[in-house]
C-alpha cells in the first residue's frame, strides 16, 4: 500500500478547490430569465487523508475528512480487497476465474465463483436493459479498433460487421439456480472493463461500512466514485466534472452522497486516423466508435451501475440517456454534447436535484 498522506484539495483535480464563487441560480430563476441569480456558493473540499493503491491499470483510493487518522488501518485493509477482485476479473490474466471461463464456457456449463457470478450476470441484466448499448461482449471489438489505432488504418465496415457478429449477449446463457454461464458458440467472451471498477469500489465500500467506516468517498482512476456520508460540514463530497474542450477547466462541481458515479468521454479520450477523429467509446450496436456526445457523467445508487450507464448514455445520446433517467430510479446525469462549429457547451441535467449541481461556467440546457 501506498500513498498515504494528509491532503489539501489542490492534491486531486476532482476535488473542489477552496475558494472558488460563481453566479448560480435556481431552477425557477433560469426559467424566468431572472436576471438577479443569486450569489452561491460552491461546495468547497476541506483537507483529507488519502490512502491508494494500483490496480486496474489505474489508482484506487480512500479519502477521509482529515480528523479521521483513527480508521486508516480499516480503509487500507479493505482497499486491499481489490487486488483479489481484479485477480477474479481481469481478462488480461490467463489464470483468472474470468479467462478460465472464456476459455471453457463454449464447450460445456462453468460454474463461477459468487463474486464473479454477482458482477457477470449484472452486467448481462444492464446491458438487456440498455438494449445492447452497454455491451461486456466487445471484447473482439474493442481489439479491432485498438489494432486501428495503432496502424493508423481505419477498418471497413465488412470487417467491423464481421468481427461485430463474432458473438454477442444472445450466445451467452446464465442459469442463476446453478451459477453457471455457458456460451453458445465459440469466439464469444466476456470482458467486465466497463463495470469492474465500480463493481470493486461498491465491495470495497460495503467493507468499510461494516468496519465502521460511514464517511468517505472511493475512486478508481478518475473516472468511478463512490461516497458515503458528508465531508467538511457539507451533505456530501464536492466532486469537479472537467470541461471536456478545455480539461484543465472545471465545468460545474457535484455534491456526492450515498451514490456512484462515473464519467465516459472527454475531449483527451478521442484519436485520429486520416484526419478523422474518433471518440474511444465504442457503440456496441453498430461495431463503430460513438459519436455526439463529448462527456456523460452518470450518479447511480451504485458504482458498478454508474459505470456501465455512463457508457451507456455515450452511445446511446441524449434522448435514450433522459428515458433510462425517468425510468430508473435514482439515475441522474449530466450530459454534454459536442456543440456545432461556433457553439459554446450545452450541458443537459437529467434527474440531478439543483441543490447538488454548482456549474461554474454557464447554466445547464434543460
């Protein structure tokens, strides 16, 4: 373990800096065009204690309110819980319980451990639910356009329908009575890139809620948080949301509680191949790279759930992103999509109560 210290909020992006107003007014005072918004003040993040360690190819870390030196020793031992969990996931290991399953599960039923049977048959229940634009059988795909990438040669379509149709969430059968999944033919694998880490911040923060530990907020990498309870006399954690045009800008702050919540996109997650850009979000539905949207930020009643909504919406768009929001309870989301040539950003909020949304750059499209 590693990276223990007391930190200001200068020391992690997503966290508020102190000292930073912007104009803000209510939802009735933007619909009046009431010119006497109000002064508001943004949540501000006070000094914490972050504990992390590395996995996932990313940083997974623990955040406390800095008087709570008194459980460290539980939030470092729970944060250790997520090397097992990237061990029973990772496909990018060939001993891994997931791998062994990919290898086997077309030629007869495997029986999965519960962890690993919990994270796969959600994220099969997500993706049915989404109609296929959260997908963990991309796997094959995501390959493709990653060998595009790196040759700088853009795949026709035949190919990308040819490896498109390898396999899908129809070949892959779960019987929930015996735990086990069993793929219909071969070539179909399950990858859980797009909902693991919040998977492993939910069970990382159920055990620090078993330990005693009521308040704090989880992230891995920068783009999957979990928090519980408030922070620095507020209802939550103050969380930044980048501009996507402009990532060193802060576009508006969240105040986090009791949910998870995760961004896909962002004007540094997309490449070019002959002068065409293409974000790294894939649309599972066509085989093709996402388009229209530059940044989704999805708060859930979990992580995992987060996570693999937040992609979800990317590929989906605004209009399926507000259904699965009115649908779902306790989804909300902020939405930017990319602006036409001379436009300035739109953000659109989705069921996120004003009270916990500070943008500090422009009012929302509602």
């Amino acid at each position: 373990m590693s990276g223990l210290e007391e930190a200001g909020p200068s020391r992690r992006e997503f966290l508020t800096r102190p000292g930073v107003g912007a104009r803000a007014g209510g939802a009735e005072q933007r619909l009046r065009g009431d010119e006497r918004a109000a002064e508001v003040e943004i949540p501000r993040a006070a000094d914490t204690l972050r504990i992390q360690t590395q996995a996932m190819a990313c940083f997974f870390a623990v955040f406390l309110d800095a008087k709570r030196r008194g459980q460290l020793d539980a939030a470092s031992e729970m944060l250790e819980r997520v090397h097992d969990l990237e061990a029973v996931m990772s496909v990018y290991r060939s001993e891994s319980p997931m791998s062994r399953a990919n290898a086997a599960a077309a030629q007869h039923d495997v029986v999965l451990e519960e962890t690993l049977f919990e994270v796969v048959s959600l994220a099969c229940r997500i993706a049915e639910e989404t109609g296929g634009a959260f997908d963990p059988t991309t796997g094959p795909l995501v390959e493709l356009w990653r060998e595009a990438r790196e040759s700088g040669q853009v795949p026709d379509d035949r190919e990308v329908q040819r490896v498109r149709g390898l396999g899908g969430l129809d070949d892959v059968a779960i019987d929930a009575r015996a735990r086990t999944i069993r793929y219909r033919r071969p070539g179909v694998e399950l990858n859980l890139g797009g909902i693991g880490k919040g998977f492993a911040l939910d069970r990382i923060g159920a055990g620090l809620l078993g330990a005693g530990v009521e308040q704090f907020l989880l992230h891995g990498g920068h783009s999957s948080l979990l928090a519980r309870g408030g922070h620095a006399e507020h209802a939550g954690w103050p969380v930044g949301i980048r501009n996507p045009l402009f990532p060193a800008r802060r576009l508006a702050t969240l105040l986090l509680c009791q949910q998870g919540m995760s961004t896909s996109g962002s004007g540094i997650e997309s490449y070019r191949i002959g002068g065409r850009r293409f974000s790294d979000i894939l649309d599972p539905r066509t085989g093709w790279p996402a388009e229209g949207m530059l940044s989704v930020t999805v708060l859930a009643p979990t992580a995992a759930e987060a996570d693999a909504l937040s992609t979800a919406f990317f590929a989906g768009g605004v209009e399926f992103a507000r259904a699965c929001c009115d649908n779902r309870p306790g989804v909300g989301a902020l939405l930017i999509p990319a602006p036409r040539r001379g436009q300035t950003l739109q953000p659109i909020v989705c069921g996120i109560p004003d009270e916990v949304v500070f943008f500090e750059e422009q009012s929302p499209a509602r």
